[in-house]
C-alpha cells in the first residue's frame, strides 16, 4: 500500500455499503455506473452539485464511444449523418468572406480563396468502414439525463447534493465521508472507489496525486444562445471567427442553440455579447435568446498515475484535455470506466486477482499522454506548444480512435516499441489493439464483430473447431468463461472479409478477446499442446485468481 492511504477510523455515523463508490455524476461517471452495472456491480455515485450545467459543454461523440454505448444496450444515440464530416470553416462572419476548412486533422485544409457554390470541396476518397457505429453529435446535456435514467432503471444509487469531505482506505476498503443536503455528515463504505469528478477533483487532490503536462494555458470566456443561424452555414457546424476586434469559435449544437466562445476573459454585458453574436453572423436581422454565460481555464494536465491503492482516476480527474476536434476530453474518459469496470467486476467476484487491476494504469494512461502530445501538433493548439518543445509526429485520426494499443502484464505479444497507434487494418490483430470491425452471418442474419462479445465473457475467435475441446475444459475448471467464436459452422464471415487476413493468423490460428472488446492474446497457428496453451495463456492474462489445474 503507497503512503497515501490511511487507518480507517471507527465512526457512529450514519453509513452506506456498496462494492464501488463513484465520485461525479456527469458523463463519466454515469457511465461508470452503467459499465458496472452490466457486469452486476452495485454502485453508489455521490455528486455535490443538485443538477446539470447549463452549459452543453461536450459535444461529439466519437464511434468508439458508440460502440461502448452499444455494447450496454444504448444505441441510436443521436447518430450524426452518414454524410456527416465534421469540418471546421476559417471565415470572417457567416455572411462574411470564408477563408477556407480544415478537417480534425488539417491533413485536407483547403486553399484560402477556395468558394464553391454551396459547400467548400471536400474529399470524396471513401473512409474505411472501421465501426459498426457512427458518430454521435448530441450535446453532453441531452446525453447526461439519458444515462442518468437508465443508470437509475439498472440499479446505480445517486445521491445529488452530496461533497465529499474525506477519503480514506485500507488493505479491505474504502470509506467516503460526505455531507449532505442538510449539512449532515455520513460515511460510505465500499471496496473501490472511481473518481470522476473533473479537473478540480477533490479526490485527486486529497490523495495529493500531482499532475504534469502543458499547464494553463489561457482563461476564456463564451455565451449560449439560441438564434436561426442555419441559413447561412452552408452545411458547416464550427466556424472560426476572425476579424481584427473578434476573434472567437462559433459552434452548433444542432437543436437551435449556439456557443461562441471568445479567445479572452473579458466579462462582457449582455448588450455586448449580442454585439458579440451579431458581428459574428455579419448581421443583426434575427432574434437572440441568451441562455448563460461562462468561463473557463484552457488547461492540459495529465495526473502522474490513475490510481492509489483502491482508488481510480478517470475522466478529467485522471487527464485534463482541452476542448478539440477529435473529441479527446469526454470521449477519453468513458474509455477508462469501460475499460475498468470489467476489472472490478472480475476481482470482485473473485475470478481474478487484485493484480489484474495494476493494468489499469499501465493501459490508460499512455493513451492519455499520447492525446496530450496529439493535441499540441494539430493546428488548434500549436499556438500554444512551448517554442523549447519539439513539435511531434501528427498521428492519423482513424488511428487515434481506433488503433490506439495497450501494453501492460494483462497483454501477451505487446511491446514498448510498437507504435502507439495505427489504423486497425495496419493492426491487423495486434494483441493490445481492439478487435477490428468485420461483418458475420449469423444464422443467416448480418451481424458486427462487435456483437459476439459478451460483457464477463473472453472470446475466442478461429476458423478451426479444434479449439472447442480446449475451450470447453478451461470452461469445466476455470472460473473465467470463454466463448468459442468458431467461424466456420453457424457463423459465416460476410462476403468480401477474411478472417486469417483481418487477425493475420492460419486456419488453426485464434485470437483471445477481453470482455472490453481488446486482444489478449494472438497465436497463428494451433500448438500441439493446445489444452496446457490455453489454460496458461488465460490464467495469465485474466490474473485468474484459481486457475484450471493440468
């Protein structure tokens, strides 16, 4: 145990069990909730504040995250247009002279001057189809209540109006002291707690867990309104504004309302900000509803380790990412409780050991980091990279949201010296990167890889049945269950994929999947000794806490 962690004191106040206390009810933290849930984990989720921000903060939500949210039995969540590719256009107003776009990674800018009739050009190269899923483009206020309800529905105790005070822990738990509404103080036990309680968490800061990376960087400031825009942004959702007294970033939220945030923190009246928004547009013909104002610090800082003891950091608390175009704050964080949850379940039940949770960590954070060093080599932010620090190599955005690997002792055939990212089909079954997209024919009926993964199970994929036998006995005597995914009987690869070409394995080759969907383990050709492979391979990566016996 680090040195952080203290006796748990005996108190006479009022107290709560539940195996996990979730720290934040935003984003994050709900869906923490909704992960636990899905492996049958009771949670306790403690928020200090009484409702949602008026402010829509995050919006765009990446495939990947849909993919989780599929995997929970959340789907259509808004889903962006098939057409749909977020750009952003370079223009002095709506109505003003458009300078040029430039997509998430500013690899497709197009030429100042550039004006077509309608849109500016954009690039008709087909994109690999690397999801099931397709982006979502609700904003954070409508998706929140949402998993607010279903997390409800499914079990989860919040309880709003709740501060934490205290964090302590011991080698058998966790205790939460809070206040509550009333001011009065209670305790809640628990075996782990997650903090997802945003930059400024108090949970971070009790256990003193210090941060590093690009700092502060400025304070800015920005208005919610609601006002019929749509008519003149030419199909674009992000506009940057650029005049010599206005310089500021125009979004939609597609539902009428609209953000323009400014690149200062001057504190500007109402009369001035409907200046503001009319300068934007480059005219004053239309109604404007106010809906609130804010303020806030553009901040990139990465905590020095997710965890501490039986505490996790996630979400802001765990990294601070400025807003981008790849959805790296919001997004990033519901990767880390899914990536978790089956973790706690599986120690919780007892089919792992605690040391399956250290890989929390060694496979989060790296990602973290590289989403830190990513921002600053992308257009946006560049500004703000110190000149004594070398500008990165620009990785591809395919790549960053769904090529991005894991290296820890919970992964076999990973390395330091692998790239941190490549596109899944560069992958090609890499153990440590997920399970790559294709389609199957199930009973006749078209389903996604992603849907044969099940939310406690491991998977085992490959096109010989001569794996049954092995899979059957580690199922006989470990307590980790394997389903074997045998392409080849009822399960028919679409016409077009190839499953050895997609795993980059033989017809007796398998891959081992995790129950979050990444490869555990990858062998091309089946060994002779197959029933001692498995059973080894599995009780390793899984940290089986009683293993089958040979």
């Amino acid at each position: 145990m680090n040195s952080v962690l203290k006796k748990l004191s005996v108190s006479m106040l009022p107290t709560t069990n539940q195996p996990v206390i979730v720290v934040g009810a935003s984003l994050v933290g709900l869906s923490a909730a909704l992960c636990l849930s899905s492996h049958r984990v009771p949670t306790i989720v403690l928020e200090k504040h009484s409702g949602k921000s008026l402010h829509p903060r995050a919006i765009g939500f990446t495939s990947r995250t849909m993919e989780i949210y599929r995997s929970l039995g959340i789907e259509n969540i808004d889903p962006a247009p098939e057409d749909f590719k977020l750009e952003r256009a370079h223009v002095e107003s709506l109505t003003g002279k458009w300078n040029d776009s430039s997509s998430w990674s500013d690899t497709k800018r197009k030429a100042k001057g550039e004006r077509p009739q309608e849109k500016f050009p954009r690039s008709s190269a087909p994109k690999k189809e690397y999801s099931v899923e397709r982006a979502s483009a609700i904003p954070q206020d409508k998706l929140e209540p949402m998993l607010e309800a279903l997390a409800l529905e499914r079990g989860a105790d919040i309880r709003r109006l709740h501060k934490l005070i205290s964090v302590d822990q011991n080698e058998d738990g966790v205790v939460a002291t809070v206040t509550d509404a009333e001011g009065n103080e209670q305790q809640i036990h628990g075996s782990y707690l997650i903090a997802a309680d945003g930059n400024r968490s108090t949970v971070r800061e009790l256990l003193q867990i210090p941060r590093h990376g690009r700092g502060y960087m400025q304070t800015l400031s920005s208005v919610l309104f609601r006002a019929p825009l749509e008519q003149w942004t030419k199909g674009f959702v992000q506009f940057d504004i650029d005049q010599p007294d206005l310089k500021a970033f125009l979004a939609s939220y597609s539902d009428g309302r609209w953000a323009l945030m400014f690149k200062d923190a001057v504190d500007r009246d109402e009369s001035a900000l409907r200046a503001a928004i009319y300068q934007a547009v480059g005219r004053s013909d239309f109604s404007v509803e106010i809906i609130t104002t804010g303020r806030w610090e553009l901040t990139a800082l990465i905590a020095d380790t997710f965890q501490s003891g039986r505490v996790f950091l996630a979400g802001d608390a765990a990294h601070t990412l400025p807003p981008n175009r790849g959805g790296y704050g919001a997004n990033t964080g519901i990767h880390d409780v899914h990536n978790l949850a089956w973790k706690l379940a599986a120690v919780l039940s007892g089919t792992s050991s605690p040391g399956l949770l250290n890989t929390y960590d060694a496979e989060r954070r790296p990602v973290a980091l590289l989403r830190h060093d990513q921002i600053f080599v992308r257009a946006d932010y560049k500004v703000h990279l110190d000149t004594a620090t070398p500008v990165g190599e620009m990785v591809d955005d395919d790549a960053m949201e769904f090529g991005q690997i894991y290296v820890s002792e919970g992964i076999i055939g990973a390395n330091e010296s692998l790239p941190r990212a490549k596109k899944p089909d560069e992958w090609n079954g890499q153990p440590g990167t997920h399970l790559p997209h294709f389609w199957i024919l199930k009973y006749g009926k078209k389903v996604p890889s992603l849907d044969l993964l099940g939310q406690e199970e491991w998977a085992l994929f490959s096109e010989s049945d001569q794996w049954n036998e092995a899979v059957s006995f580690v199922n006989e005597k470990s307590p980790v269950l394997v389903n074997f995914v045998h392409i080849g009987g009822n399960l028919q690869l679409v016409h077009g994929h190839n499953l050895q070409k997609t795993l980059e394995i033989s017809h007796s080759g398998a891959v081992l999947v995790r129950p979050d969907g990444y490869i555990a383990w990858r062998i091309k050709e089946i060994p002779l000794n197959t029933l001692e492979t498995l059973n080894g391979v599995l009780a390793r990566v899984s940290f089986s806490s009683g293993g089958p016996k040979i």
